[in-house]
C-alpha cells in the first residue's frame, strides 16, 4: 500500500510540475494571463506539498524533520521551478540572437539597444561592476583549486609504491620503527640501481614549529626583529625609525615547516625523481661549521623546496634564501646546501636532511615512510596489493604514491563545496541585479515597446531585443572579471593538503588559470545574465501597444 502511495505521489508530483512550468510560460508570454491568478499558486502549493509526502515516505522522514525539511525543498523547487523555466527559454533565444546576428531572422536595430545602454549608463554600469567582481572572484578561487589538483596528480609517481605503519593515513601519524621492516626492499618486483642495490627511500616524516622573530617594517621596508615575548618592532635604525615599537597586527606569529630526514639523498632523488636547482645535497656527516662564527657551533645541513626557499626569504632580508644562508629551527642552526627543483610539487615546501639527525632533533628516531620504486605501472600496483594484504612482517599500509596523493584531495572537495555555496549566493545576487537594472529600463521604456510593436515587430523580436541587452551586460561584465581573474595566474599561496580530519600538508600552491577555469567563468556570467534578463524581457512582451502609449 504504501508503495502505491508513493508511487501515486511520485507521478503526480512530475504532472503538476510540468503543467506548472507550461503554466508559467502561457503566463510569462501574455496568453492566457488568467492562469496566473487561477492556476499557477495552487499549482505551487499542490506540487509543494506532493513533493514533501513523497520525500516523507521515500526519506523515511520523522515528523521532527519536517521542520528542516520543509524550507530546504522549498528553496530547492524555487531554483528548480527558475531553472526548468529559464534554462530551455534561454537556450532558444540564443539561437534565434544567433540568426538575427547572421541576417537570417528580422530583428530590432542593434542600435536602439546600444543608445539606450548608454542613456542609462550608471545604473548599467554598476550592474557590470557586479558581474566584474564577482566572475573575477570565481575565477580565482577556481585557479586555487585547480591549482592544488595539479599539485597533487605532478607529486606521485606511477611506478612508486607508498608505505606506512598498518593503519595510518598520513605519514604524519606512521611508524614502521617494529619488526624486520627493511625486508619489504627485498621483495620481488622493486627496481634496483646501478649498483644492484634496491630503489627504496627511507624516510622521516615529522612538523617543527618555527617562531616568526623578524618582520618587515612598514615605515623603513627594511626587516626587523620583533620583541620576543612581545607583538611590537624591536627599535631600529640611526636616527631611530619612525617604525620602532610599532605593534604587530597580523595575528600569525609561527608557522609550521615540515621536516623530512633522509638516509641516502641521492637514492631518494632517484625514487621521487627530484632534482636540484642549485647548489648540492648534504654530506654523509649531514652536518657543518659556522663559518662566520668564533664558537665551535656546527649547523645542520639542509636541502631546501623552491617555494620554502621563497616563503623563509623575508626572515633574512631577501626575496628567498640562497646556498650558504642559515635559518633556527628547533634548537640549531639550519645551513641552505641545496635547493630543490620541486616547483609544482608537495616537496616544495620540504626540507630534507639526515636521518639521523632529523630523528634526534624531534624525538622521532623511526621511519615514518618507505618509497619503493617498481619497474613498471602493473607491478607497483600487484607489489602495493601484496604488502597490504599479505605481508605481516610487520603489516603495513601499502598503496600507489599516486593513489596517496589523490586522497590528499579532500580538502580540494571542501574548497570546491564552498565555492558552489558562495558563487550560488552570489549568482543569485547578480541576477536580481540586472533584473532590476532590466525592469527599471523596461518601466521607463514602456512607449518604446508600443511604437515597437505598431511599427510592425513581434512579440519574440522586442523579447530578443531586450534580452541581447541583459545579455551585453553579462558579457561585458563578464569577459572584464576573467581578464582580472587570469592576472592570478602563477602566483603563489600557502594551503593545506589532508585526505581527512588531522595530518596533512603545508604546501605552496601556484594559481593555474587554464581554459577550464576561463570556460566555467564565461558560462557562469552567461547564466547569470540568461536568468537575470529573461524574466523582464518576458515581462516586456506582455504589454500590448495601444496600452502602453497611454
């Protein structure tokens, strides 16, 4: 019985949501106007309340739900009911502004719409402002995302098989330290050097936190100490700069810098296939004397990501550290040794150094990760299926390096929720917006339609007229936000990358605008303006001559 029921519901919830949709357009089109004050409510109402018995059954809702449930499916049949009525009315005037753009079709002089654009040039012009902003907005959160894809899929290798500790989920949270863990190198299948010597990069995976002491000042532009259990500039400068004792606004006063400790740098490059962009990698004692120090003070040697290189820069006066700078991190001094050529890549906010080392540094003596390099794609991935399921010596977590980096992507999901959240609000302003601008013309332009119509135009001709105007809006709103939005292109952003609640990675991020980006931003600003025109030119058409020259 109940299955009939809702079957019952079903159907009719399709039939009065269709007749409610040619209702619309009858109305919209000016036949049948009586509709709208007859038909067209009650039809609201009875597909509403169809709609919500059918979810109730199908759902299996409680009464309790109701109370949510009833305002989420109202707004979702209004931008249903908006896009079932819109989008097909839409698609058919573009096609006949194409023809009338080709000769093919009669139309009203372009002319006319231009002058009357530029009559109202301030109302119209802060409607382009609108679509200006908000297209250049999305184009940049758009190349945000894309851009920690693109991150993500260019840091794992094919033929790379990724391990940690049996039940972990990021190398942050890994120990392979139990059992006879260097036996998995040994296991058929992983490639080997020259030197026969198996392709496996044992690895320390851990995050310092590192003091932010130095600040630009924003008086001498030179970088200054601050105070160390203060939020002010240390005083400076001869005479004293205006800047001295200025307190700090930003709130960030750490960050944090991941660490990873390496055995053999060279094995490691040719596993994750890094290579350095100057200088060379640390020596096997992974450590060095201060040269411009009188103490007997030996710095770690490290070799640092590009991007990390830029973002620790400003500590000491440059635009990023070079080979032979030092930086403090934990209770030692760090030397520069190398740079990685790692733009575009999670390592290009890493430093490497020795294992040893690294472990002693942060109390974390054990590996957290082992890298193994396959011979090819299939092998990695029956290699990877094998010390998952079969290997107990200890069992560890195996996977494709390129599967790992993929699940690093659900904070790319959250970014892209949110940006359908905000632009979905923010499109909804923008229409309204040249609907406004579109009604407030077609109120003062009431005369215009009568001549229109008594000189021999049609009711589709004068609705494609006023509509190409919405639509001009749109494009030129439009086409000026992604030209602002592509500006974003190549620079660069600190962000967080986790597969889930905890872990992750601080990576530099560069900002990709590729033609999917430009292509979303286009189509958006063309929907924005289709939806926001189509209603008042509709509405434009409704009038009749002889009335509207009274």
């Amino acid at each position: 019985m109940i299955e009939i029921i809702e079957l019952i519901l079903t159907v009719a919830s399709l039939f009065l949501g269709l007749a409610f949709v040619v209702a619309v357009i009858l109305a919209l089109t000016g036949r049948f106007e009586r509709w709208w004050s007859q038909l067209l409510y009650p039809m609201i109402g009875l597909h509403y309340a169809t709609v919500m018995w059918s979810a109730f059954f199908q759902l299996k809702l409680e009464a309790i739900d109701l109370l949510w449930a009833c305002p989420v499916f109202f707004v979702f049949l209004m931008l249903l009911y908006v896009l079932v009525v819109s989008v097909p009315i839409s698609i058919g005037l573009l096609g006949i502004l194409i023809l009338q753009l080709l000769g093919i079709l009669k139309r009203v002089p372009f002319q006319y719409n231009l002058r009357n654009l530029l009559v109202r040039w301030k109302t119209n012009s802060l409607t382009a402002v609108a679509f200006i902003l908000v297209v250049a907005l999305l184009t940049v959160m758009l190349a945000f995302v894309n851009g920690m894809y693109e991150l993500t899929s260019k840091s794992g290798i094919a033929e790379n098989v990724f391990v940690l500790a049996d039940g972990a989920t990021d190398e942050l949270f890994s120990n392979l330290g139990y059992g006879d863990i260097k036996e998995i190198a040994l296991q058929p299948g992983v490639a080997r050097d020259e030197n026969n010597e198996p392709l496996v990069s044992w690895e320390l995976y851990c995050v310092a936190s590192q003091p932010i002491l130095y600040r630009t000042c924003p008086k001498c532009k030179e970088v200054v100490p601050i105070a160390r259990f203060g939020r002010q500039l240390e005083q400076h400068g001869s005479p004293p700069c205006s800047g001295s004792g200025l307190k700090i606004t930003d709130s960030r006063d750490r960050r944090l810098l991941q660490v990873r400790g390496i055995e053999d740098p060279l094995k490691t490059s040719m596993v994750h296939n890094m290579q350095l962009k100057a200088g060379t990698w640390f020596s096997q004692a992974g450590v060095q004397s201060l040269s411009d120090s009188d103490s007997a003070e030996q710095a770690i040697q490290a070799v640092i990501g590009d991007g990390l290189s830029r973002e620790l820069g400003p500590d000491a006066g440059k635009r990023a550290l070079e080979v032979g700078d030092t930086f403090d991190l934990g209770p030692r001094k760090w030397m520069v040794v190398g740079i990685l050529n790692s733009s575009g890549t999670t390592y290009d906010s890493e430093i490497w150094a020795k294992f040893q080392l690294v472990g002693q540094q942060f109390g974390k003596p054990t590996y957290t990760t082992a890298v193994l390099r396959s011979t090819d794609v299939e092998t990695a991935r029956t290699l990877a299926d094998y010390l998952k399921k079969e290997y107990k010596k200890p069992a560890v977590m195996a996977q494709l390096e390129t599967a790992y980096f993929a699940s690093l992507n659900t904070t790319n999901q959250q970014f892209l929720i949110g940006i359908v959240v905000v632009m979905l609000i923010m499109a909804i302003g923008s229409a309204f917006g040249v609907m406004n601008t579109m009604f407030a013309a077609i109120a003062q332009r009431t005369k215009d339609i009568g001549v229109l119509r008594i000189l021999g135009y049609t009711r589709w001709q004068v609705l494609t007229s006023f509509f190409m105007e919405a639509l001009l809006l749109a494009v030129v709103g439009g086409g000026i936000g992604i030209l602002l939005g592509s500006l974003s292109h190549g620079l660069t952003a600190t962000s967080n990358i986790a597969s889930g609640p905890g872990g992750g990675k601080s990576v530099v991020i560069k900002l990709v605008v590729d033609q999917y980006v430009l292509m979303t931003g286009a189509g958006f600003s063309l929907f924005m303006g289709c939806v926001g025109g189509l209603i008042p030119a509709l509405s434009a058409i409704r009038l009749k001559p002889l009335e509207s020259l009274r």
